[in-house]
C-alpha cells in the first residue's frame, strides 16, 4: 500500500471532514471555499482556507464579507493552523472577533487495532432514520428549523454514510453518530448520548460500530474526528478509541 507523507494525510483529512458534512451552497475563491447553509452551524456558514491562492488577501476577504452579506449571514472564517499565520492578523486589523473555539482534528489509522461492531448498535447505511434526526435535534436543543436545515445537509451527502444508534427501549436511543468515508478516511460526526444513559460506554460503542462499517464495508484506512480543544471528556473518549494523531487545530473569527 502506498504510503502517505503527513502533509498528505492532512488535504485528506481535510476534505473528509468538509465532505463528510457538506455545505447545502459552496463557492470557490483562489484557493478558499465559502460555504452557505442559512446560518446553521459554522462549520457549513465559513470561510474555509484551503490553499494561499494569488490574489491579495484584503481583496478575498471583501469579496468573502459581500456574499455572506447578502445571504444575511456575519462573515465568518475557519481559519487552520495548516492556513495563513498573517490572516489572523488581517482580520484583527479589520475588528474581527478574538478566535473563538479552537478545534482539534484528530486522525486514528485502521490499519492497526481491531475496531468491532457490537450486537446491540444498529446502523442505517445512506441517510438516517427520522428517530436519530429527531433524537439528535433533541439531545441538541434544536429548534424544528434547524432540525429541517440539518435534513437537508444530511440529504447533500454526496460520499458513504453510515448512521449509528443505539437503542435503548421504546423506540429510545441512548446513543449516536454518524460517518462519512471519503478517500479511504471517515469522518465521525454527531456524537451524542442522551444524560440518562451517560457513562455506559454507549458512545463508544456507537464510534466503534462507525469505524469497523468504514473499514470492512467501505474499505477506510483511516478515521478522524473534530472535537473542542477545551472539551476534555469528549478528547478523552476519542483518544481512548485511538484518536491519538492531531493532524491540525482550527478556529473561527467572527466579523465585529
């Protein structure tokens, strides 16, 4: 198998965690990818900088500030440390935010270890069922709103997916997830675990079932997961499934 050098494993993991949950309107800019999804969640509502490009920097981020203004969306970038050290600057400059919610994205190989799908996790390959989006937009607080945007990313999915539950009695599901493979990696999203059921080891079954569909199934060498860098139980269940490899950190700044 050929092997990949680590700028290599980080544009792949970078395009499985923007495939794997896709804006609903896209638009391509030198080198960055701003992404429209009427304002739901920042991952799909950003500029994400993908490689330098040639045109001037203060030129971009006009042009990025006009099209999220006339969506009525702030302008906001998701800027990785893989990007421009002097964008950060730029935009402090122009009264952006201070960064906020700095992210760590997190790489396991599937190559090594022995990830299994337990009896009790059921899987929907494609889309989900309407209790896991239910469930979910619940366990989140979402409004039906979101719930209805959320559909709809979920509907653009253009990769393999695979959502995972795990039931817990009368139609309950006490834990979720889901992942999407994109060129031999799967990007995990949309973990939750309802309180009551908290501390059972749920969620890591759910992430287990995910990884072990990805590689038998879809033939996935590896695996990553974007998770808060301040989230230390979240960090922690990770990297006690292998997530042990961060590739980069990301943060947002948000338009003042």
């Amino acid at each position: 198998m050929a092997a990949f050098s680590k700028t290599d494993v980080t544009a792949r993991v970078q395009e499985a965690c923007l495939n794997g949950w896709p804006a609903l309107r896209e638009v391509a800019l030198d080198g960055w990818l701003l992404r429209f999804s009427q304002g739901y969640t920042r991952r799909v509502n950003s500029v994400n900088i993908l490689a330098p490009g040639e045109r001037p920097l203060d030129e971009k981020i006009r042009y990025c500030e006009a099209l999220y203004a006339d969506q009525g969306l702030p302008t906001i970038f998701c800027v990785p440390t893989t990007g421009l050290i002097q964008l950060d600057q730029i935009l402090d400059q122009r009264g952006y935010a201070p960064p906020e919610d700095e992210t760590r994205v997190l790489h396991v190989s599937l190559e090594q270890g022995e990830p299994v799908r337990s009896e009790d996790v059921a899987l929907d390959e494609g889309r989900p069922s309407e209790d896991w989006l239910q469930t979910l937009t619940d366990l989140q607080g979402r409004r039906e709103r979101e719930r209805r945007i959320h559909r709809q990313i979920l509907d653009a999915l253009a990769v393999p997916a695979v959502f995972a539950s795990v039931p817990v009695g009368a139609g309950r599901l006490g834990a979720m997830a889901f992942g999407a493979v994109h060129d031999g990696i799967v990007c995990v999203n949309s973990v939750a675990t309802d309180p009551e059921f908290r501390r059972r080891g749920l969620a890591q079954k759910t992430i287990a079932a995910i990884l072990a569909w990805a590689r038998d199934v879809r033939g996935a060498t590896g695996a990553c997961v974007p998770v808060a860098a301040d989230n230390a139980p979240a960090v922690a269940l990770y990297q006690g499934l292998g997530f042990r490899d961060e590739i980069f950190r990301y943060h947002y700044r948000r338009a003042g």
